[in-house]
C-alpha cells in the first residue's frame, strides 16, 4: 500500500490577507514539500500540470527535477500530464531526464485534465480532444518500448526509424491512466494493461468499486495478469493533530477554492454543510486526525482496491508551514498505521 501527496502547486490569494504568493515562492515551497514527503517515508509525490494563473506548475518533471537529487526514495511522478495536449516526445524525454536525475523514481501519470487552456495555448483543436490521447498515448508507450520508433498518426507528424534519447534508468518508465472516473477511460486503462489513477472526490468512495472492477475485466479480457494491476486514488485531504482542527483549518481555503471554480463551472454554493458531510467516514474528503484519516484510507482499500492512495493538500492557498504539518503527520503517523493494518489483512485474506 502506497501513501503520498498531489500538488497543484496553488497560487490562489490567501483568504485572509488577499496576498497571492508568486509563482516562483510557491514552486520553492513545493520542492521542499517533496523532500519533507521523502524524510517522513511516503512513497510518491505528484505535481499535476496547469497553463493558469492560479496553478504554478506548467511543467511538472522540471519542479520534479529540482527536488529530485535532494530526495532519496520517493517517486517522482505527474499528476497529470495533460497528454492530448502535449507532444508525447517530448513528454518522453523529459520524463527520462527526471528518471536519470531521480536514478530511476520517475513516473508519468497520463490524462485528459480538468481545464482546456492548454488546447489553445499549444495550438489544438478542442474537438480533437479524444483522437488526441488516444494517438499520443499510443505513440507514448512505443517510445517507452523501444529506443528507435516508426510511427505515423493523423495529427503529429510521422516518425521514420529515429532515436529518442535519453533512455530512462528503468526499464519500463512507468505510466499510468489518471481517469476522472468515466467507464471508457477504465476500460482504456485496462485493455492497454496500465495502472489507472481515480479522481476521488466527491460523493462515496465506494462506488468506485464497480469501476475498478470493470478495469480489471477488461485487462483480462486482454490478456494482462490482472495480478498485477494496481490501482490508486487521487483524492483531497489534510491531517491535524486532532479532527475538528484540521476541519476547521482546512475548510477556508477548501470553501475559497471549491467555490472560485465553481463559479467558473456552474456549481453550487460550497459551505459547510457540504464540506462537513464529505468528511465522513463515507465521504471523499479525508480530513482529521492520523487514526481518521488511516481508518479511511484502509477502508478505501478493502471495498475498493486502491492499492496507492494520494492526498491532494491543499486544494486552495494555506500556509506553507501547515501544508509541511500535514505531510509530516501523513508520512509519520497514518502511513504506518495503514501499512500495519493493511499488511494484517492480507496476511488473514491468504
């Protein structure tokens, strides 16, 4: 069982003073995020990819890159590279660089993303959203495959016997499908035979049950040893010594963030009631003490099947030293917790 952190690297104004950092202050900050990750023993830090105003990391394996040689056991992974968008040679080589620098923790979590404003930025069509990751995910994997590549699609130009380079440390550059929980984007997932990521946040965990179990269907159904799937979970949290603190502190900037996009997407108002119902123990938001917070995360595992669970903190602007607080606690406290329970309940399931 895998326990980390995603971060969207947040430039969003403080809630009480209206301060927005820079995007530079809050790329330092991150990076230092990722060392404490790799001090206290999570096993993953994710930095997911944004062209946006109030999101700092446009490039993910750069930030990635600047934490890499001051870490020593964490992977290094997007969460996500925005793929339909991207060039997925590119993609390659930088994720192959950060598996040099890192000596081989690097990682590439591909998806479509939750804003479009890269489609522009880099000179796409928006209708070809779909035709888009499904080439360059193709394309994706063949340079993962073999260090010379022919391959011709319909909207990157083709390639004819060339060398991509440099080579990445592993053998098999890991990449994984980040699915915001659709029935095709599983399905995709499990016949290409890669480990799939879910969005979990919102209503009940548990109904992704089904979902994974599609996943798994359909890598047999491919031929994939189903074995040796793994499946994980993107989902919002925040740890405090004690459940009604971390509510309390982390509800603000929760409220800020949850209602600027929802302004943006036509949601309703978020207070906290919502917030409130979302942190029980059915709910999506993994908020509270260490014992909480574990408790959700096993759960999660044994009605689901998450085998890597990645809390995303914050979700809006919050101090710094806070943010270093509650990974502290994660890496310290809930994952050894989990890792005890979760080791127990195999061992009595065999």
């Amino acid at each position: 069982m895998e326990i980390g952190v995603t971060s969207f690297v947040e430039t969003k104004p403080d809630i009480e003073t209206g301060i927005v950092i820079s995007h530079a202050q809050r790329i330092r900050e991150v990076v230092e995020e990722i060392v404490l990750a790799d001090r206290v023993g999570l096993d993953v830090f994710g930095i997911g990819e944004h062209h946006r105003e109030d999101y700092a990391a446009s490039s993910p394996p750069v930030v990635l890159s600047a934490a890499a040689p001051l870490t020593k056991r964490i992977r290094l992974t997007s969460a996500v590279t925005v793929l339909s968008s991207a060039d997925p040679v590119r993609v390659f080589q930088d994720f192959a660089t950060l598996d040099g620098i890192s000596d081989g923790r690097a990682e590439i979590i591909a998806g479509r993303g939750s804003f479009i404003e890269s489609f522009p930025l880099f000179g796409y069509d928006l209708h070809d959203y779909e035709e888009l990751f499904n080439e360059n995910i193709e394309l994706l994997l063949k340079l993962r495959e073999s260090e010379k590549v022919t391959w011709r699609g319909g909207h990157r130009p083709a390639i004819h016997n060339l060398g991509v380079y440099p080579r990445p440390v592993q053998d098999s550059l890991p990449i994984w499908i980040g699915s915001g929980g659709t029935q095709e984007s599983a399905v995709r997932a499990g016949l290409l035979g890669l480990p799939l990521i879910l969005a979990i946040i919102g209503g009940s965990p548990t109904h992704f049950a089904p979902l994974v179990q599609l996943y798994k269907k359909a890598a047999a159904h491919a031929g994939h040893d189903v074995s040796r799937l793994r499946v994980g979970s993107h989902s919002i949290g925040f740890v405090a010594e004690d459940t009604e603190l971390a509510a309390d502190t982390f509800f603000p900037s929760t409220q800020a963030g949850m209602n600027k996009l929802g302004k943006e997407r036509g949601w309703a108002y978020y207070d906290r009631s919502s917030f409130d119902a979302a942190r029980r123990f059915e709910g999506a938001l993994y908020v509270g003490d260490p014992e909480t917070v574990a408790q959700k995360i096993i759960h999660l595992r044994k009605h689901v099947g998450i085998t890597r669970f990645m809390m995303y903190v914050p979700l809006s602007t919050m101090p710094h030293d806070l943010v270093m607080r509650a990974i502290e606690l994660l890496g310290t406290e809930v994952a050894p917790r989990v890792r005890e329970e979760i080791a127990k309940w195999e061992a009595e399931t065999e």
